[in-house]
C-alpha cells in the first residue's frame, strides 16, 4: 500500500512535469515568434529599408538575449549611419555572449576601420586565444592584418557579416563591377567628385556610401588639371552636413584620411579610417604631402580636420605619394567647371566646431565618402 509521502510526492512530480511541458510549448511559440522577426529584420536590410529593420530587430531582441539578433541589430545601425551606437552595442554583444565568438570578429572589424586597428586585431588575437581553430575568428584574424583589409568568405555570411548589406534592388548585373577608389559627395547630395581616371571608357559608374546606398552617376565636367570628374547622382543621398574648414591645414595638425579599398568586384563595404598629421608643403606649385600612411592601393581618400571638416581630398602624384588637395583648390577649380566663381554651390561652407571624437568624424565620413564603381 502507498504512504501518503510517495503519494503526494508523485503528484508533485506530475505537476511539474504538466508545468515544464506548457512551459516548453510557450518558449517554443515564442522562440518561432523570435525567429520570424530575426529573418524579417534581415529581410528589410537586404531590401535597403534599414529604420524597419532596426525597428523589427529591436522587437525580435525583447524577445530573448540572443547574439545572432544583436549582431544584426549591430548591422542595422551601421546601415542608419550610427557608428558609435554601433561600435558600443557590438562591445555588449562581444563581452556578453562569449559563447558566440563570433561576435568579437564583428566588434574587432569596427574598432579597425574606425581608426582603432590595434585595438581592434588585438581583440580578435585574445577571443581566438580562448575559442582555437575558431573560422570566423581566425578568418578575421587574418584578414585584418592587412591595413585596408576586404573582408570576404565566411566574413560577409550573416550574422557576422563585416560589410554594409548588399541590397539587391539597387544592383544591375554587380558580377561586371569593381571598386576602382573613392571620391566625395558634395553638400548637395546631388553631386560627388570622383577620380577622373577611374571613369575614362566606362560605359557604367556608379558611388555606394559606407550605408551601402547605391546610386548610378552621370559625368558633368572633366576637370583634367586635378585628375577629377564632377558627377551627378541620379537619386539624392542624405549626406548630413560637410562642413569644410574655415582655413588651409598645416604641416603637423592631426587629420584623418577616409577611404574605401579599391577590389577586382563590386562589393559593398564600409570605409576605413586613417589617423595621422598632414605633412609639409613640397616645393612651390605642388601640393604638400598627406603625411597619413595609407595602404599602398589606396590611391585617393577624402581628408578631413580634427573637427570632422573637410580640408580636401588625397590624390596620389607620378611617384605615388600620397598629396593633400585642398579645399581652396577644390572651390576654385568646381568654380571654373560650373561657372561659379567660388564653387560654393556645391562645396560646403565651415562651421565653428571643437575637437570631435574619432567615432564621430567616421560617422560623418560615413555618408560622405564614396565608393566608386565601374563596369566594363
């Protein structure tokens, strides 16, 4: 005969295992709940809406503490232009899920092309330390050894995908495509200045911001004395504000030069940025040396001042150094092309600004540096 003990024990045990089934149902429901809303963010990224994706992203997120939805909610800010609550959610998502290596590679890519490199590789080297032989992390690892590194393989597969989405609707036929350098969106949103070289017999151009917005381009004007090409955007992009600045650099100021590395295909990526101080003006009628080091295939970059304002654009001369063309130059030559006698119809006027955090200056650098891509 059963004792009252193991009677009332057995119904305890029935009721938990009632409990733990309902619970199972619900947390299965919710989990396929959470799943429709991670794919339908993901969705709405590739289609180029990246606010609705932010917003379907951060709903999936409220349903559990989950790294492959932080991660793309990491991707959704980039493609809004948010660096900086970008980079400080991927260090959450880093530091809270170490369960997920993969995380780190993402937070890693962030700090190096925003201008914190060392830090960057050195926090990749210490998660593949505690996670060996992991793909993501060594793949990373090793990419980011290169200054001006291209991600690829494994790096561009979701969710750590180290690059701004590639958004179908924008592409025609992106297997012809390359990266041939990078060029600057003026204050209108409308126009842009683009190596000349790269556009000479093209039958196809094209600019992508480091957002990933693709937008087809129509020459204006040679402009053969700078080596540059005034263009015209078919659709407007929102550039913020350019502000160029209020006076010529100098020899020793701290400036940052951003850049997208050139590649044999089309694809999208985000631009990196490099710290340094401008160098000395060369002998009269030339230039002065960039004094920032860039990657040798880097052969132009968008240069700005420690307030985020541009104060020109980087060309390399016949020997390859890399020169600073300043903004003066810029206004007087975009004067002569459009008839302006100043070119301030589409170059920026200064603001008073302070020093900004670097975060800030690639956030604005962001919208403002161009990809340019060519077709056959």
């Amino acid at each position: 005969m059963m004792t009252a003990r193991p009677l009332r024990a057995g119904v305890a045990a029935l009721l938990l295992g009632a409990v733990l089934v309902a619970w199972g149902g619900e947390h299965a429901a919710r989990s396929a709940a959470h799943e429709r809303l991670l794919q339908q963010g993901e969705g709405q990224l590739a289609a180029g809406d990246a606010a609705a994706a932010l917003d379907t992203l951060e709903r999936a997120a409220a349903m559990g503490h989950d790294p492959d939805t932080e991660m793309a909610l990491v991707r959704a800010l980039m493609a809004q232009g948010e660096y900086r609550r970008a980079q400080a959610f991927a260090a959450h998502v880093a530091g809270g899920h170490l369960e997920a290596p993969e995380a780190a590679a993402l937070y890693g890519w962030l700090l190096c092309v925003g201008g914190q490199c060392p830090y960057g590789r050195a926090l990749v080297e210490q998660a593949l330390g505690r996670a060996a032989n992991h793909p993501v992390l060594a793949a990373a690892a090793a990419t980011l050894r290169e200054p001006g590194a291209l991600p690829g393989g494994i790096l561009l597969q979701r969710p750590q995908r180290v690059a701004p989405p590639d958004i179908a609707a924008q592409a025609a036929h992106p297997e012809s495509w390359r990266v041939a350098g990078s060029g600057v969106l003026m204050d209108d949103g409308l126009h842009a200045l683009l190596p000349l070289e790269a556009l000479q017999g093209r039958a196809f151009a094209a600019v992508r911001d480091g957002l990933g917005r693709l937008r087809t381009v129509t020459l204006v004007r040679a402009i053969a004395p700078l080596g540059l090409a005034l263009v015209r955007l078919d659709v407007r992009l929102d550039a913020g504000f350019l502000a160029r600045g209020p006076r010529e650099g100098f020899a020793g100021s701290p400036s940052y030069a951003v850049a997208f590395t050139p590649s044999s295909d089309g694809a999208a990526a985000w631009p990196w940025l490099y710290a340094g101080f401008l160098g000395r003006a060369g002998a009269a009628g030339t230039a002065p040396r960039l004094g920032i080091e860039l990657p040798s295939r880097v052969a132009q970059a968008v240069v700005y001042d420690a307030a985020g304002r541009m104060l020109g654009l980087a060309l390399r001369d016949d020997q390859g150094t890399p020169r600073l063309l300043s903004a003066r130059h810029l206004r007087d030559a975009l004067g002569e092309a459009t008839g302006d006698a100043t070119g301030e119809v589409l170059l920026p006027s200064h603001e008073a600004a302070a020093r900004l955090n670097v975060d800030d200056i690639y956030q604005r650098a962001m919208r403002t540096t161009l990809q340019v891509l060519v077709g056959p």
